[in-house]
C-alpha cells in the first residue's frame, strides 16, 4: 500500500513538473531543427571541401585559404549553435528559468553567420566585376549593400551581448527585416547581372552556348539559394515573431553561401573538359604570324573560358 502511495505521489509530482513546463516546440524545438539542417550542409560542404583541394591543388593560396577559412567558420559556428540545445536541453534539463535566460551563443552565431557570407559574396562581385568589364556602377553599389547586411549583422550580435532579455530580438525587429531583406536583393541583383551578361556572352558556337547555359543554371540555382532562404526567414519572423523559427533558418543562411562558393569552384572541372583544350587555347593564345583563322567571340565569353581555367 505504501509502494502504490509512493508511485502515486511521484506521478503526480511530475504531471505537476511537466505541466508546468512552457510549450518549447516553436523555440527550442526549432533551434533543435535548426542544427540537424545546418550539420547537412556542413557535411555537404565538407564534401565540396576535400573534393576541391583534392582537384585543384594548384589554385592560388588566396582561393585556397578563402575555401579554408569559410569551412572552419561554419564549422565553429555549428559547435555555437549546437550547444544551444545541449546547454538548455540537456545540461539545464527540467530548469525552467534558463528556457527566459539568455545566452551568448545566441549573440555569437549571427556574427559567424556573417563572416562567411560576406567572404562568398566578395567572390561572386569579383567576378560580377570581370564579367562587366569593370563596371564600378554596378559592383560597388552592390558591394555597399553586403557591407550594410554584414554591419546590421554585427549590430544585432552586439546588441543581443550586451541585452540579457531573451527577447530582444523582437524590439531589433526592424534590422532584422532590413537585414535578411537587403541580403536577399543582393543576392537577386548579383544572380541577375551575371546571368544576363552570360546571356550576352552566347554566340555561334554549340560548345561554348552550353558551356554558358550550364553557368547561368548554376549562378540561378546558387543565387536563389540564399535569396529564398533569407525571403523565408523574414515570412518566418512576421508570421511567428515570438518563436525562434527564423533563428533556427538563419543557421543554415551562411552556408547557403559557402556551399554555392564551392559549387562554383568545383564545377570547373566538368565545364573544362566539356570545352575542350584545343578550343580554349585557340581563343585564349594569339594566332601566329602566318595567320590562320581568328575565332571571334564576345568579351563576356573570353572573360568566362579565362574564369574556368583561372588558378586565381
């Protein structure tokens, strides 16, 4: 009889617990969520990482390190974001005042979100650069808005440091929009450019039009990766601004952009081989003194055949 008092009493003891227990399936269930999608695409860029250094291993250092540095960024930032839950899940279990606390992973991973980012961006406006011929009106504008996402970006790490309410994110709302706002334009307007001067690039030669077309699907593909990404994220944020469902996306935001940087890396073996040698050389070397056919292409075309066989 004591027996079944006893278990009685312990049941209802943690009915009590779990009753008082706040619903933390849009919170921390989601940031749970959040870190099994960014741990995916930081295997898939682990992947894209030994494939690149394994197939071109005579790339610049300045490619190589960019490549090293984005994957170890991600790479910390996914030990931030997964102790998240295991700091409030797991290690605080059943301690329902840390669930309203707030903690510095939190603060530090929208600043690794960042880096990144910005670093992947700067590859694709160098290129957008190349392609345009230099056109300064149209890279720095561009530029100056990845700088103003990463600066917003540095601004909400800082001002979730120094604020101890676990819902500061809601009065940062407004830079929050502008920030996954202005990132998705940019991402859209980079993506666009380069597809249409790709587009202008395409000529009379069946190797080299596809070898264009397959650039713009890739360039469409990476670009609106992040663009959607980051477009849901604000839809995420206005239809539930109390969760943390467009934290647990963010996560994986930066390697959105680290795994269309290696995309773009690695897809230069293929579009190589399909050019073939002997055309590239006929249209990158001078024809000699004797003459010889001249095969006229549009600058665009150079510019992408020296991209694809570029170290640097």
């Amino acid at each position: 009889m004591c027996q079944v008092l006893a278990i009685t009493y312990i049941k209802g003891r943690a009915l009590m617990s779990a009753a008082a227990l706040p619903d933390i399936r849009d919170t921390f269930g989601a940031v749970y969520i959040g870190v099994i999608f960014a741990a995916f695409f930081q295997g898939l860029l682990t992947v894209q990482a030994y494939i690149y250094y394994e197939q071109f291993p005579r790339d610049s250092w300045v490619l190589k390190t960019l490549v090293a540095v984005v994957w170890l960024t991600d790479l910390a930032h996914l030990g931030v974001v997964g102790s998240i839950p295991w700091h409030t899940l797991v290690v605080n279990w059943g301690n329902v005042p840390v669930l309203s606390s707030q903690n510095k992973e939190r603060s530090i991973h929208v600043i690794l979100v960042g880096i990144p980012s910005i670093l992947c961006q700067a590859f694709f406006l160098h290129r957008l650069w190349k392609m345009s011929q230099k056109k300064w009106t149209l890279v720095v504008p561009l530029a100056l808005a990845s700088l103003a996402v990463f600066g917003l970006e540095f601004f909400l790490s800082i001002q979730n440091t120094i604020n101890p309410d676990p819902t500061s994110y809601i009065h940062d709302k407004k830079e929050a929009i502008s920030m996954f706002t202005i990132g998705a334009a940019t991402d859209f307007c980079i993506a666009v450019s380069m597809v249409y001067y790709l587009q202008r690039g395409k000529a009379g030669f069946d190797t080299t039009n596809f070898i264009l077309t397959r650039l713009i699907q890739y360039t469409v593909a990476t670009g609106l990766a992040s663009s959607l990404l980051a477009v849901a994220c604000v839809i995420a944020d206005f239809l539930k601004p109390k969760s943390y469902i467009f934290i647990a996306m963010h996560f994986s935001l930066g390697r959105m952009y680290t795994n269309a940087l290696l995309a773009t890396l690695n897809s230069r073996r293929k579009l190589r081989s399909a050019l073939g040698n002997t055309q590239v050389d006929s249209w990158l070397t001078p024809p000699g003194p004797s003459g010889g056919p001249v095969v006229a292409m549009p600058t665009v075309t150079q510019v992408m055949v020296q991209i694809l066989y570029s170290t640097r």
